[in-house]
C-alpha cells in the first residue's frame, strides 16, 4: 500500500514538473515573440530588416504555397538524407573500431575528438575542386559533418556494453550478424540514438551552408536568394519552417531513445 502510495506521488510530481517545463517554455517562446515585435515596431531598426510577425507570417503562407519551395526541399532532404547514410555508415563502423580495440583508439580517437569541433565549411573548397558545385558537393560536406559525432557516439557506446552480454552470445556460438544485432547494436542503442541526434543537425548546418555558398537549388539557395532581393518576410519565414522540420525530425528521432528494444 504504502509502495503504490509512494509511486502515485512520484508519478504526480513527475506530471507537475512536465507542466511547468512545458509552461516556461511556452512563456519563453512567446516573451521572445512579444520582444520581436516590439522591436519591429518601435522605429529603431528600418521596417523591411526586422519585419513585423505578421508580415513573416505571410511569408511564410506564400512560400508554402509555392511549388518552388517543395522541388528545393526535395534536394535538400535528398542531401542530407545521403549525408545521414554515408556519414552515419562510416562513422559507425569506426567507432566501433575505436571502441573495440585499444591500440586504434590510442592512435586515431585524439584526431577524431581534435577535428570534430572544427568547422567543417573550411573543407568545402576541397569539396567543390573534388566534385563539383552540384549535389554531390552538399551530400559530401553532410557527410563530413556527420561522421564524427556517430563515430565518437559509437566508440562511447561499445565501451559501454557489459561484458557479460559479449560472453552470453559467444557461449550460445552467436556469429557476427547476430552478435551485432541481438547484443551490441541493442545495448549501443541509446548513445547511437544521441548521436544520430547531433548528427542530423550538424548535417543540415552543414548542408545548408554549402547551399548557400555555391547552389543552383536547395533551402540554403533560397533562404540566399531571398536575402540577394530583400525579401526579409520570406527570408525570416523560410527560416522559421527550417527551424520547424528541423526541430520535428529530431523530435521523431529522440522518441526512438525512449521505446524499449523488442
């Protein structure tokens, strides 16, 4: 009686602390909106640089109205989609690398972790001399940004499992394939998810970038093009619907990180 007590309360404190993180973040969004439009306002700033709400949320309205805008997002999504695999593939399969074996973790994780907080748009010349100003250019530079928070969440990962589990399916003669699916992917599940997580964003950062340097299509050849006519409204808005599909996905993919492995 007394457990079932002591679960209520917890789950009912549980319940009030998600409110009132749900209700600072929605006072937080619209004080920063309020500020905005305030700003917009009050004459300090020309009109057509910081525009009123209304004015983005017309924006907005005629971007998502305009077939344009879904033929961009396509490459776009196309892009990173490729940089997501390729990155997300090879960064993978190196951390579990570096996680498994001490000596390549000695010799390569220093060089991971030193290049991974540097800026990845300073590779994007070598980028364009090897291929071009086209896609390829964008999944590459996606690709570049990817691989390192995967590899460095993998090899954090595969230190992680229990010992234990690796003996469990060497005595039931478990091969590669299943100790792979059925013991290590399972236990690395978490800290893969995290990193597919920073992933992704470090992926859009970096393909957008890219669009906006050297693009013929994409959001970033846009959101440049918009600038190019001062067209603030549709720059702002199209910044605004980046934010949100962005902010979505990851989301989706955070769920992932709280479902119970089947």
């Amino acid at each position: 009686m007394a457990a079932d007590i002591s679960v209520a309360r917890s789950g009912a404190r549980r319940s009030g602390q998600g409110r009132t993180t749900l209700a600072i973040r929605a006072a937080t969004i619209l004080t920063l909106l309020v500020l905005w439009e305030l700003l917009a306002r009050s004459g300090l700033l020309y009109e057509d640089v910081v525009p009123t709400l209304t004015a983005i949320g017309q924006g907005v309205v005629e971007i998502l109205r305009s077939p344009d805008f879904y033929a961009h997002l396509r490459v776009t999504v196309m892009e990173i989609t490729f940089a997501l695999v390729i990155g997300g593939t090879f960064g993978l399969l190196a951390g579990i690398v570096i996680g498994s074996n001490p000596f390549v973790a000695d010799v390569f994780e220093p060089l991971v972790y030193y290049l991974g907080p540097t800026p990845k748009i300073i590779f994007f010349p070598l980028l364009i001399m090897l291929f071009g100003i086209g896609e390829p250019s964008k999944i590459a530079m996606g690709a570049i940004s990817t691989f390192f928070p995967i590899a460095l969440s993998a090899a954090a990962g595969i230190r992680e499992i229990d010992p234990v589990l690796i003996r469990v399916g060497r005595s039931f003669r478990a091969n590669r394939y299943q100790m792979a699916m059925k013991i290590l992917f399972p236990a690395m599940r978490e800290p893969l998810i995290n990193g597919l997580r920073l992933a992704f964003g470090v992926s859009v950062i970096g393909v957008l970038l890219a669009e906006m340097k050297f693009a013929r299509n994409g959001l970033g050849f846009m959101v440049t093009r918009f600038y190019q006519q001062f067209d603030m409204p549709a720059m702002y808005g199209l910044v605004l619907i980046i934010f949100a599909v962005a902010i979505s996905v990851n989301a989706l993919i955070g769920r992932f990180s709280h479902m119970r492995p089947e």
